[in-house]
C-alpha cells in the first residue's frame, strides 16, 4: 500500500495563522489506573501525528481471532500513513493508552469472557477501582470511553468505524449513546461513517446540534447535496450539516477549535468507499429484522447495540463484513492524515 497520497496545500495563511494558539494542555500522567505506552507518550511529548483506535470493536464485535487480526492491521494502516497508533482499552483494571502486540492479543482472547466489558465514561471508575478490590476486569473502550481517554493523555484524533446514536423509539426508551453526549464534551475529533441506519439518524443530528458538536462530511468532489453516511451505504437519505473537501480542511477546524478553546468534539464523517458500499435498499429489511429480534428479546441498555449488530451480521450471511473492513481501513487512513495536517499547524 502506498504512503499516502500528497495533498496540495491551498492556502498558506492557514499555517501563519496557526501560531498565535498553541495553549498548551497539562495532560494526565501515567497513574495506578492509567498507562500511557512509551512510545505513545513519546509521540505526543514530540508532536507526532498520534490516533486513537477504540477496542469495543475486538471485545464486542469481532471474535478472537479475528478481533486481533483487525486491531493489527488497522495499527500497521496507521504507520504505513506516517502515525503512530494509540489502541485504547482496559486490561486488567488499568487504562491503556497505546498498547503492545502481546496487550492488544491478550485484550482480544479476552473477548466474550464474563469479566471482559463493554466500557463508556461511566464505567471507568468502576473497572479501575475494583481493582483494589481485588476483581480484575477487562474492557473494550466506546467511542466515548475511548475519545474521555485519548483526551486525557492529549491525543486529538480517533479513527473508527460506526458512531452510536439516538436509538429508534428513544422517545420512550430514551437510549441515546453516550458517544453523543461524550463528543459534546470532549474536544477529540472523530472520523467514521456515520452511524449504522438501525438508528434514529435525523434524531442523531438533531442530538449532536443540541450538544454543539461539528459535523462534516467528506465530499470528495461531490457537488450539491451530500447525505449524512449510514455506515455501510454512503446514502441515509439526511443531507450533512456542513461538507469538507479533504484532511486539510478537516485539520484546519480541529485547530480552530482549540484555539478558541471550544471544548466540544468534532465528528468527520467519511462515506464507506464507493465500491465496497451495500445500497440502502439492500440493508433496510435486514436491519428491520434485527431491530425487530432486538425488541422481541429484550436486549436493551449497552446490549443493545452488540445484539443488533450480532444479528445485522448473522442475517446479511456475513456480507456486511468486506464492507465493514473497507470503511474502518479508509477511516482510520483518512484520520491518520488528518492528524499530520493537524501536527503542521501546530508546529
Ligand atoms: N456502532 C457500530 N459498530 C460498533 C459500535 C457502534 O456500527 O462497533 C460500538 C462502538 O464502540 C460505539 C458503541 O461507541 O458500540 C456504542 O454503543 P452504545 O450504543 O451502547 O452507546
Ligand atoms: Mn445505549
């Protein structure tokens, strides 16, 4: 795979402008609940393109080993970008900011096991401090969770697959991720596709308005209306709130952003490559069906989201998954480009 491609750089006041911000942040230090690896440490010490990859998708989405497989590719994609990844999770009652192949493959065998959690900002407290209890927990990050820690150990951009959102029926149920909530707090930027449609997305946008989160989506030359993705479709049918045209632009609001101290996150949402995509037509009936299976089973709160991609995956006979890769490996290229435009701006 080639290293990136160049991008030409349109404007360069955009880069005289930048030096007036740098505040400089007091980021959290490595503790009895919080590791940051070396080499992560290292790379933000010296102002290298860093990005944060969440574990909820190698706990509860891929099996091992499957789980282990993806968390190293999307690591190599990272370095053949020019980035240095920083894999988020908890092992064994301690945040791990960056973690070594032999963390990332005991993280990931761990999948499926009963003190092996789904982990958002709520759960930190608790999995850390049970430790001193005595129970050792395991755990893959959210987007929220995941986004709380990079924060705090001063990463500024996260590459993943698929957002949580506002759940259909959550005008009753109200079950809207904490991912929402977690972008409106923390200012990390987020490249995904969107979210997957077995969410309320027109709701979801109306959220992260409320939350004062910016949302953009990549256009890639595409004039006129561009639609919010849906994960493996490019199309939702809910145009974006704003569009950008590359990783430049995309860095430029980051940096804009912080220096005007704007504390909430940034979601860029990156359509799932034209050829890898499944039509929206295609996956409405299976996600009605697994929305339906959800309902009648009872999987609600954080088994919710794990049940019904379990069943999205089951019913489509596994044909999601091709398409499932293509976008988190375009994702977390596009995110490690961005943070190396973002690390010009900053120098
Ligand atoms: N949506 C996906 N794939 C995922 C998730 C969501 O298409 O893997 C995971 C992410 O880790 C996300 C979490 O942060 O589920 C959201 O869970 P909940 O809806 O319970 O907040
Ligand atoms: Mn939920």
């Amino acid at each position: 795979r080639p290293i990136s491609r160049p991008i030409a750089r349109p404007r360069l006041h955009l880069q005289l402008l930048c030096r007036a911000s740098s505040a400089s942040r007091r980021y959290l230090t490595n503790n009895g609940f919080f590791k940051v690896s070396e080499e992560v440490r290292d790379a933000i010490h010296s102002k290298k393109p860093v990005v944060a990859l969440e574990t909820t998708i190698y706990t509860h989405g891929f099996p091992y080993p499957d789980n282990v497989a993806l968390a190293t590719f999307l690591e190599s994609v990272v370095r053949v970008n020019g980035g240095i990844p920083a894999t988020i999770g908890i092992l064994d009652g301690v945040a791990r900011i960056g973690m070594s192949p032999e963390e990332l493959t005991r993280l990931t065998e761990s999948a499926g096991h009963e003190n092996t959690l789904k982990l958002s900002r709520r759960d930190l407290g608790y999995v850390c401090g049970l430790r001193l209890a005595g129970k050792q927990f395991n755990g893959g990050t959210t987007i929220a969770g995941t986004m709380l820690l990079a924060y705090l150990a001063g990463i500024k951009v996260f590459g993943t697959g698929g957002l949580g959102g506002v759940h259909r029926g959550a005008e009753s149920s109200m079950d809207i991720s904490a991912d929402l909530t977690e972008l409106g707090r923390t200012p990390v930027a987020v490249v995904s596709s969107g979210c997957k449609s077995f969410l309320d997305i027109p709701r979801t946008l109306e959220f992260l308005e409320t939350e004062g989160v910016g949302v953009s989506t990549f256009a890639d030359g595409r004039q006129g209306h561009v639609d919010f993705p849906a994960f493996w479709s490019r199309d939702s049918g809910v145009k974006s709130p704003t569009v950008i045209n590359n990783e430049i632009e995309a860095a430029a609001i980051i940096h804009a952003q912080n220096s005007l101290q704007i504390s909430s996150g940034l979601l860029f949402a990156n359509p799932c490559p034209a050829e890898s995509a499944i039509p929206k037509d295609a996956m409405d009936s299976i996600i009605e069906e697994a929305i339906r299976q959800a309902d009648a089973s009872g999987a609600s709160g954080k088994d919710n989201t794990p049940f019904i991609l379990s069943k999205i995956k089951e019913l489509s006979g596994g044909k999601s998954i091709p398409a499932n890769r293509a976008l988190i490996e375009s994702n977390v290229r596009r995110a490690t480009i961005v943070a190396r435009e973002l690390a010009v701006l900053e120098a």
